[in-house]
C-alpha cells in the first residue's frame, strides 16, 4: 500500500472515529502538526502505524501496519518449527505437567 493510500486511511478512520486532529494528537501522543503530515504524506513508522490503529481501534490501519512491518519479511532458517507447531507442543506441554500433578 503506497504512503499517500495509508494517510488518506488515517484521515478516513480518524473522521469515522468522530475524533478531531487535535484529540487523536493526544492520544497517540504525538504533536497536531505530526498528524496533519501523517494524513497528507502517510510516511508513518510501522511502530506509529500500530499506535494509531489501536487508538482508532481500525483493523484497515491494523493492515496497513501488517504489510509494512519489517518483522513480517523475516524468513524462518531451515528446521525451524512454524508458529502453530511450536504453540502446540507448548500447550500438550502444560496439558502433560496437569495430568502428572
């Protein structure tokens, strides 16, 4: 998603939030002026991006932080278990340890 799409999101989903640019400022916290150029050139940290979609509970902004995430494009090493696997045996583990006591 291009930088200006992801600030016209911001902008759309502050509106929906009923929230003015000075009420979502304080919420995230960040300056007026910082959410202004956030919504005009959508160049967002993705640690911001995460912020302002939890203070206008947005799932689009949710996205948007989820295609811009760096820790996304991190590849597994070959060998290692996928996440569901590895929450698996975590919980037959804790199953295992209630059944013993």
């Amino acid at each position: 998603m291009s930088n200006s799409v992801i600030g016209q999101v911001v902008k759309e989903e502050r509106q929906r939030a009923h929230m003015t640019v000075g009420v979502l400022a304080d919420l995230v916290p960040a300056d007026d002026r910082t959410i202004f150029r956030y919504e005009a050139d959508g160049n967002i940290r993705p640690d911001v991006l995460a912020r302002l979609a939890q203070v206008l509970k947005s799932k689009r902004l949710a996205d948007c932080y989820c295609q811009e995430c760096p820790v996304k494009k991190v590849r597994l090493k070959a060998g290692s278990l996928p996440w569901q696997e590895i929450a698996e045996k975590i919980k037959a583990a804790i199953s295992d340890l209630r059944i013993a006591n």
